[in-house]
C-alpha cells in the first residue's frame, strides 16, 4: 500500500477530473498500464511510472514506484492512500 500528499489545489495531478484543465492526471496513466503492462517485469514499468508521476508533478519516491510496478506486473490490486494538504 502507498501513500503520497497531494495539494488540494493540485489533486487533480493524480486524479482524474473532468472539469480540470490539468491534462497529466496520474490515475489515467496508471489505469492504462495496468492494462497494457500487466505480466511485464517491474523494471520495465517503472520507468514508465516515473514517467507519468513527473508528467503529473507527483512526488513519488523510487521504492513506491517499483510497489506499485510490481502490482500492476502481478495484476494484485493496488492502494494508495492520499492525504490532501492545504
């Protein structure tokens, strides 16, 4: 399980909202690489990851990037716990 803090002016950086100009929302990008990845070794995904995080500007370390590669190379759900600042 992860966990990240998101600024509530910037959760739209990790999810997905319609209503948002922002065009980088990280829960889209995972989303299609759990479907496109699934079964592909971790070191394979996580450089995609990081990818899509630094798109989005989220601050996620290397060990959660490589928790979350190997859920979605595995097909394990993943959760991710966000705590909204500011």
């Amino acid at each position: 399980m992860g966990e990240i803090f998101v600024n509530a002016r910037h959760i739209d950086h990790l999810l997905h909202d319609p209503s948002s100009a922002y065009g980088a929302p990280y829960q889209r990008a995972y989303a299609e690489l759990a479907v496109s990845h699934r079964g592909r070794p971790v070191d394979e995904i996580v450089p995609l990851l990081r990818a899509a995080a630094d798109r989005a500007l989220l601050g996620f370390t290397g060990a959660d990037l490589i928790e979350q590669a190997e859920a979605i190379s595995s097909g394990a759900p993943y959760e991710l716990r966000v705590h909204v600042t500011g």
